[in-house]
C-alpha cells in the first residue's frame, strides 16, 4: 500500500472519476495483476483499472499520458515473459471485462470481439456456426492477449499464427487517437501494414481494444494418432517427410521420454516411455484415412512403433487432453517446482540436430528438463523444472537458456517461436537481428509512444 | 536528354565510378523505366542504375542521399498504379539482373532469392525439388516488386498472398543500413514485424534486395473444373457455401459473360457465354476427386451448367492458359484500347451484392467492361477498355473507378485486393482508414525516409 500512496493522488482521482468502483489499489488486485507465468519477481502496479469500451481505455490513456504515468494492457496474465508485470509502476488495464463477440460473419468466415473475449470463450460461442477459431496456447488466454504476444500453439502447423490469423484491429495510440488498422476484406494491399505491426507489439505501440479474427469450417473428419519412435531423430526426420509430401497435418507435437513418462504417471495411461509424436488429421472422411495411412507408412520406415489411430471423438479427446496436460504433468516431476520455459524454433531441416545436442545438456542438468513442443513449426519447449527458492537452479536454468538460444540462433533460428520477448529475453533478440534493427524498432516505439508510458521496459531492448 | 542534363552532375560521376556502363541516361532506357502497365504518362527517371548486389544498392542509396536524388526501385515494370513513374525525377534502380537463387532449402519449405528473381523463374529452378511457389500475379513480375505491392493472384485463396509467403527479407535502408527483417524460422514472436512493414511499402520504406518465401510440395494429383452459371448471384453463392464446407478449393476464379465470349473468340472455345467459375483442386487422388463432387453437387443447387472436369495436365492447362489469357482477350474487344483495371475487394457475404449493382453501371457505360477475378477471396477486377487519346473515354472510366471503391468501401471492403496503392488510390486510401491513419503511415514514411526521396510521391497520400 505504500507504493500506492506514493502514486500520482490526482491521476488516481481522475480515473475514479471516470471509472468509480473499477479502480483499485488493493494489494490483492495490484498483486494479481503483477505477476504472470513466467519466473520474474512480482512487480504489481500502482492501481489497475477494469475498462469496458474503447472509448474508457481512451479516457484512461489520455489520463495517465497527461500525469505520466505508465500503462500496461492487461488479459488474463498467462504471458510467459513477464510481459505485464509493472516493473515502473502505473496503472494496470485490465480488459478481461471487455468480452463481448461482436459480430460473428458466417459467411465471411470472421469474427469480430473486444479484445477481453477469450479464445475459449470464442470457440463456445460460435459452437453452433460450424465454425472455429484454431489458435490455441496452453492458457485460455485473452484474443488481444494472443495478438500482443503473436501467439500460436498446436494447430499453427496447419492455420498459422496470430500473424496469419488476425484481420483488423482496433488499437488505442499513446496520444488517445483511436484507428481501426483494416478493413475486413480478406486480403488488402492498402498502405502500411499496420495490423501487422501490432500484433506481437506485446502493449508497447497501442492499447488493443478490438480483434478480428479468420474462423475456420469444423471439418467432416478429425482423426488423432499417437506414433512412439526409437529416437527424437526419426521423429523429426517422419515430420520433414509428411511436410514435403505436402500433407495437410492439423496437428503435429513432439514429447520426449521424460514427457510421456510424467504422462503415464499423471494420466494413468499406458504409453511407451520414448519419444513420440501426436498427430491430427482434418478433412473429408476420404482425405483423412488416406492421410494417416500416409504418416503410418512414413512413420513405420523412419521405425515408428506402436501407431494408434483415434477416430472416435472420445478418443481424440483422450489424446489431446493428455497432450495440453503435459505441462502440468511434468511439474509434478519435481513437487513445488516452478517452471523455466525456453522457446526457440528453428529451420525444420535442423531441429533433429538442436535438440540432439539439447538433450545432451539436458542429461547433465541437475533438475529434470522435459522437452516436448510443435514440431511441424521447428518450435520446442523445455521445461526446466526449478526450485524457485535456489539460485542455483536459476542460474543453471538461465544458462541452458542462453546456451540453448546461442545454439537456436546459430541454426538461423528465433529465440521464440510463440512466446514473445517481454523482458526475458531482450538481449536474445539483439543477438538475434542485430543492432541496426534493434534501433529501428527503438525508433519505432519512440515514434508511437515518445512518452514510453506504454508497457515501459518491455520488448526493446536497452541501449 | 534535356532533363538528364538538369541531373546532378556530380551524382551521376559518383554512379558512373562506382557502376561503370550500367549507368545509363539513355533516352530509351530512362523511357522504359518511367512506365508500368498503368494508364498514367510516361515519366522518365534522369538515370537508371543496373545493380548486382546489395552492396551496390547500399552505395547507390548512399550517393543519392548525398545529392538529394529520389531513388525508385525498379523490377520489370509490370505494376498498375504508377508505382515506379519517377515524378520526382531521380534514379530508377534496376534490380533485374539481381537474379540468382541464393539458397533453396528442400527440406524446410523455403527459398532465398534476390530481389529481381520473377515468379516464374524461381518456379523453373526449383521444378526437380517436387515444390513450388504459389503466388501468380498475372505478370510474370520479380519476387522483389511482388513483395513490395504485396502481390497475390488466383492461388491466394489457398495458399495467402505475399504477405503470408514472405519469411524473411533483407534491406537498405534510406540511410545506407543494411538490414535482415527475421530469421529463417517459421514462425517467430521475436519482435516488431519489420517483415511485414516492408511487405507493401511499394519502395517508400527502404529497397528490398533479398527475399525469403515460402515453397509448397506440388501435390500428387490436381483437377480442374470448369462450370457456367445462369447468374453471378449463383456463381457466387457456390463460392461462398464451397468455402463454409471448408473444401481446401486451391483456385476458384469468376469470370462474366462477357469475358467468356472474349475467351471463345480469342482461344476459339467454345465456352457457354454465361458467368462462369474456373476451379482448381490440389491434393491425393481421393481428396481431389472427392472435392470436386462435393464442388459439383453444390454447384448444380445452385444452378451450374456443363460442368467440365480436366484431371489429365494438358486439359488443366488448357483451362489456366485460357484463364491467364483474360486478360490479353478482352483487350480485343475494343482494338487499340488500353485497360484502365479495378482491384476492390470485399467480404465474400457482399460479393454478389457488390458485383451485381457494378453490372448495373457496367451496362450502362459507353465501353466494354469485362469483369473477372479472385472471387474466393472477394476480389474481383473491371477491364474498362479506354481509347487512351479520349478524355471522355478516360473521365468515364476513373468516374466509374471512384463510383466502384466508394461501393466497396461501403460494404467494409478494400481499394485495392492486390494492385497496391502507388498514385492512383491514395485518395482511397485515405477514405478507407481515415485521415488518422494516414497520419500514421506519413510518421512511419518520415521516420524511414525523412528526406522523402525513397519512391516519393507513392502509397502515402499528400497532407
């Protein structure tokens, strides 16, 4: 509560005014909006606010440029690199309220929502469409949330990312002007890509406050497999070739041995402990069993064992529920641990060797590492299990990090696939592009937000 | 030769030092490169540069900044807007023989090329890789010039348009820097998008030199199909009901009455002269097969006619070369006519509403108007066929042009699907996004190119 008497008393009563009981300073709603899912320290924010409107996170931009005081657009705080932490303080907007479907346009295969709408929420609400949205991170996450950080997950290998995915937007600029960034044409070569510019912004060029997204027709058939390799390797190597024969796969994840093990333990299941791949299928009744029967063959000569086909939608169900449990299963590998997330993708052709030598390191490690991730984008996830109280995990863990995102790099890989920059990893996108274009996204932030009151110390790396 | 005179002397001693014969203030030369396929006059740069690498570009930029020169970028001279007219005067540079595929990489779907590689010379280098590269402007046009007007063509509604194909891209800056925009991951969250900011900045932000884009594994078997319709209406609603079933349709183009009857007489077909769909399926054997039913049965609820199918390859050519052939066909129809072309885009939802009150004016007018286009994605294109020496002919045909985007824009579309901005549309561009965000886009050209001589007088329209 001290931080909060210290903060701006008249911007405060401005807000209030505005917004009456949707301020707070509690310490619990300051807390709760200060920390995310990664490992950085809390840094809550001096007040959050609970907008409803565009024209609210107007009201409140233009309050909080006129004091000073630093913003920081908030979801459901899933983010993984302590993107809304408020590590300068402010005001915390949180738009979680803001979650109203818009419009939903059938025929147009699109769907506009206020950015507070979750991706689950969405995906309820256009059930009876026929229609569905496909980009899923782990977390129920919020769609302006998604966009900020450019997420993807495990269907990015058939329908992209965010990048792909998102039409319009409608975004609140530093100096309170409102723009909607596009029409709702499917395609446009009008100006300046600016829709493109905001997503993956991560809340420091603009407050997004409406999202319009591509749906997609549920199709006929949906079809899971789940197929166990001798070696991370031939995994790989049957992933290259279904992708170079051009089948459509929907879905296409990798989970080591340690995964599947912390699998069968949490799940009760039964599944060979060494890595394995699951797999999707969409299409037609026809398309779909030519397709797994394609990935069985392909599967069968690179020494896949054990493939098992799920039509049923019971089945599938079964599969995919196992795989995003994966997360929470492997925790439980070391009880009271905290999770270090790495995020690199790489070119394909070159997964097989990063995480061939990955894994080396992995053995040496003194904590358990699962490896598991989307391995038709070249994107992989360690979970580097800590003990949040030991810095000496933490050190360790920072280390492998680093280590593995020099080695992602000198693959003409990303330091993140999905997860964003935030403030973990700046000087990873440094080395990753150079310092010439670090300056120009510098001047790019500059030119939006010459205040550097929106998500202050996030995204560009210092000078 | 007057104006070459008027040159800075100075800078074209500096080019010539560093470029030797491949500067050229040749009168032929500069004519060539002051026009495109637009119906705008002719305006001759005061010299064109042949560059060989980014190197030379680096330092072309260099002494132009020095001596104040507007520089253009110039590929093969096949945009429709006047985006590469030097109003300004200055150099056009040449980035044709910027020609070598620098790296094709087989396994991970991608390829590196200079900027002045064309579409159909990147797909001959590759033809023994089993892949291709999908995006197919009608023009045979460089990867460099269809990434700057973020090019798409009759493949987009499958598999996107430049935007969605480009992973990477290198470029000088207006200040001399070199710069790489991402790595060669597929997906990256690493950052603001600078890829796509130069995606369709139509040379006003810096000069592309490289591009990395996507390949795609030709598919085992692919179809053609072929079907008339009593009604646009109907050809429409077979789109629009294909594409909610969420049949992967890899082509699926409209062309009107009239552009048939220009087809039969200039390929001697004898095609029904009625609105017709020319549709192309890729996938296995089964999926084709299957997609094209379902297509047919849908196509006949609504009315289709003669429904053709070409599974062998010379039938399938037969059918695209009549449909690239447009073009060149409808020309014809008024001999000695130049095209004055349409590019609006709309939701699908409002295609048919959109294409029937344009016939209304269509018509009406004093000239043939042939009407076809990328009518899965909403895009559609007018012929108006102009005597070039008619004033009347000319006022007619932009009246009908200002008549047809007001239209589009009323019904949440875009000025332009795939034609780009460069002098012809800035005024509708401003009417689509609003004074706003023009403002935002001229910050964001200041901020590149404070010296405006980066293609100026191009996309960002005047204060």
């Amino acid at each position: 509560m001290n931080k909060a008497r210290e903060f701006d008393q008249s911007a405060l009563a401005e807000l209030k005014a505005l917004l009456g009981e949707r301020v707070s300073t509690s310490a619990a709603v300051r807390e709760h909006h200060g920390k995310d899912e990664s490992y950085f320290p809390y840094a809550p924010p001096d007040a959050v606010v609970f907008v409803k409107t565009t024209e609210e996170v107007r009201d409140v931009v233009n309050i909080c440029r006129r004091h000073h005081v630093p913003m920081i657009a908030f979801g459901v705080g899933t983010s993984l690199e302590g993107h809304i932490l408020a590590i300068a303080g402010g005001v915390s907007i949180d738009l979680s309220q803001m979650n109203q479907v818009l419009a939903v346009h059938e025929e147009d295969l699109d769907a506009v929502v206020q950015a507070g709408v979750t991706r689950k929420q969405l995906n309820e609400y256009i059930k009876h469409t026929g229609l569905f949205f496909p980009i899923d991170p782990g977390a129920d996450a919020t769609l302006g949330g998604m966009t900020a950080t450019r997420a993807s997950g495990t269907n990015a290998v058939r329908y992209g990312t965010m990048r792909e995915n998102v039409l319009s937007l409608k975004v609140v600029l530093a100096d309170g002007r409102v723009i909607q960034t596009s029409r709702r044409a499917k395609k446009s070569a009008a100006g300046y890509d600016l829709t493109r510019l905001f997503v993956g912004s991560e809340g420091t060029l603009g407050i997004i406050t409406e999202v319009t997204v591509r749906l997609y027709p549920v199709q006929d058939a949906m079809s899971a497999a789940v197929c166990a390799f001798p070696s991370i390797d031939a995994a790989t190597r049957t992933v290259i070739q279904t992708l170079q024969m051009g089948i459509p796969v929907a879905r296409c994840e990798l989970l080591c041995a340690t995964t599947m093990g912390a699998l069968n333990k949490h799940n009760k299941l039964g599944y060979r402990e060494s890595p394995t791949l699951f797999l999707e299928f969409h299409g037609t009744e026809a398309s779909v069993v030519e397709q797994a029967k394609m990935v069985q063959e392909i599967a069968k000569e690179n020494g896949g064992l054990d493939f098992q086909w799920a039509t049923r939608p019971e089945d599938r169900t079964k599969i995919w529920e196992a795989r995003h449990n994966a997360y929470f299963a492997v925790l439980q590998l070391k009880p009271g641990s905290r999770a270090v997330s790495t995020d690199v993708c790489v070119p394909i052709s070159r997964l097989a060797e990063c995480v061939a030598e990955t894994a080396k390191e992995i053995a040496q490690a003194s904590m358990p590492i699962p490896l598991f991730g989307h391995v038709g984008d070249g994107n992989f996830h360690l979970v580097i299990l800590v003990d949040p109280k030991s810095e000496s995990d933490m050190d360790e863990a920072k280390a492998l990090n680093a280590r593995l995102v020099k080695r992602a790099l000198a693959m003409e890989g990303t330091c993140t696939g999905e997860h964003g920059i935030g403030m973990g990893k700046q000087e990873s996108l440094r080395a990753e592009l150079g310092e010439d274009v670090i300056d120009v996204m510098r001047d790019i932030k500059q030119l939006f937000d010459p205040d550097n009151l929106l998500n202050p110390g996030k995204l560009v790396p210092p000078q």
